[in-house]
C-alpha cells in the first residue's frame, strides 16, 4: 500500500527512532494516521525498511482491562524483531528501555503458514497450524515518550509498543488448555500482578485465530516459524533500574529478568 506523504513523514521519524533507541517527546497532530489502516501499512513500512529479521507479531488488547485503559474496542497488533529475543534468565539495562512495561503473555510458534485465502480461517485450524507455546514476558517499549503519548493511530504506527520478548520454558501441554492457568508477577519478591489464561478473550489461542484474519484480509497471512504473543494477562506493569522481576505461570514455568541500573 503506498503511502501518503504524512504517512511517510511518520515512518521516517518511527524508523530513525527504532534505529538509534530513542523517543520523539512530542508528535504532530498532522501526522497521526487518519485510520487503523493507515497506521498499520506505517508500521508494516517501517518493518521492512529496517530491514530486521521478523519475530513475528504482538497482539495487544485482548483483556477488558487493556481495553478499557487504553480506550479500546478491540485487539490490536504490530510486527515484532528477532533481535529482541531472548531466553530467561534475562538482564537489561535501564538507561536502554523505553518506558519498559512489563506483560506477562503465551508466545505461540506456528509450525504451518496461515496464508491469505477467500474462506475464513476456523478456531480449529488455527489451533492445528500451532508449534509449541512457551510462557513468555513481553517487555514493551513505546517510540513515544509516556508523558506526551500520542492518539491511539500513532501507537499502532509504531508497533504497538512492539519491545523485548524473553522467552520462558515450553509449555508441553498446551492442548489440554491455557484458560485455566494462572500467571503471578512478582517485583522484588512482592506480588504485584496475577491473572489467568481465560481473562484473554476467554482462551488465550483466540487472538491468533483473530491475527489470522487480520492478516488474511490484509494479503499477508501468517508464516510458519512466527512467534505471535497472545496479550497479557496481568495488564501493564512499568518498572525502573534496580528491580527483578518473576513470573510464574502455574507449576509450569517461570520467568525472571533483572533490570540493572
């Protein structure tokens, strides 16, 4: 989709922002996309002139609570990078994050693509074209300074704070369900967040089969060897130098990251 001149005026500011690990303090009304269309073929152009290998996609706005913070009526999504990728243990350094949020998610890796194609893609088989699923903490950076943060378009534009993505143990039984499991962050060894699988969209593999059809009428579709992170079940959570951070998702995995000064 070719773009409008604001619209690539946008993409210059969000690509030179992505490359050098820096805000924009204050944005232009004029250049906040017109619509969600607009902002996403932003982001999709910024992606490719990068250059960087894909991860694959963030899904953001799938719990009521999300929603309702950031005035949502639905999910939204952006392209994520292979190069913020990571396993657990993990150790970042502050002054290179971004406002860091921390969310704690399912990432799921697909095994087959999810092409663009006429009839709609089902549950089912979206569920079948899945790899493996890990627990996973997403930790969310925006391109926009937190106290001056633009309208909605201009965060999908920018990947909808797509950031860091530290990878937890594999979840072997995925297929038995994710809706019952309980997730709990912890800061400092202090409780700070909890929540389940079933607060995202009711199971959290429904914002897949819902990304499948965004992109199958974008003409995309979805690839094999893409990790899709499913939104968080414990909201977001910003945190500052000095803390450490731990998820447990059930009895199944946990997750520990180390933000040092």
């Amino acid at each position: 989709m070719p773009l409008s001149g604001k619209q690539q005026e946008l993409a210059d500011l969000l690509v030179r922002a992505r490359r050098n690990v820096c805000q924009l303090s204050a944005l232009p009304d004029d250049l906040v996309p017109q619509t969600a269309n607009d902002a996403y073929a932003v982001n999709g152009n910024v992606a490719e002139r990068l250059g960087w290998e894909p991860l694959g996609w963030k899904i953001a706005g799938t719990t009521e609570e999300v929603k309702s913070k950031l005035r949502l009526d639905g999910p939204i999504y952006g392209r994520t990078f292979r190069r913020f990728a990571c396993t657990s243990p993990a150790r970042f350094k502050a002054a290179e994050l971004l406002d860091p949020l921390i969310e704690c998610e399912f990432f799921v890796t697909l095994a087959r693509d999810l092409p663009p194609r006429e009839k709609p893609w089902t549950l089912p088989e979206t569920i079948e074209a899945i790899g493996e699923v890990h627990a996973g903490i997403e930790v969310a950076e925006c391109r926009y300074a937190r106290a001056a943060l633009p309208p909605m378009p201009a965060i999908l534009a920018d990947g909808c704070a797509s950031g860091r993505y530290v990878f937890g143990d594999r979840i072997e039984n995925w297929r038995e369900g994710l809706a019952s499991m309980p997730v709990r962050l912890e800061v400092d060894g202090a409780l700070r967040r909890e929540g389940f699988g079933t607060d995202v969209m009711g199971d959290p593999l429904r914002p897949l089969w819902w990304l499948a059809e965004q992109r199958r009428q974008w003409g995309d579709g979805l690839h094999a060897g893409e990790t899709i992170s499913t939104g968080s079940m414990t909201g977001m959570l910003p945190v500052r130098a000095g803390q450490q951070v731990r998820a447990r998702f059930g009895d199944t995995a946990t997750i520990e990251i180390t933000i040092d000064p």
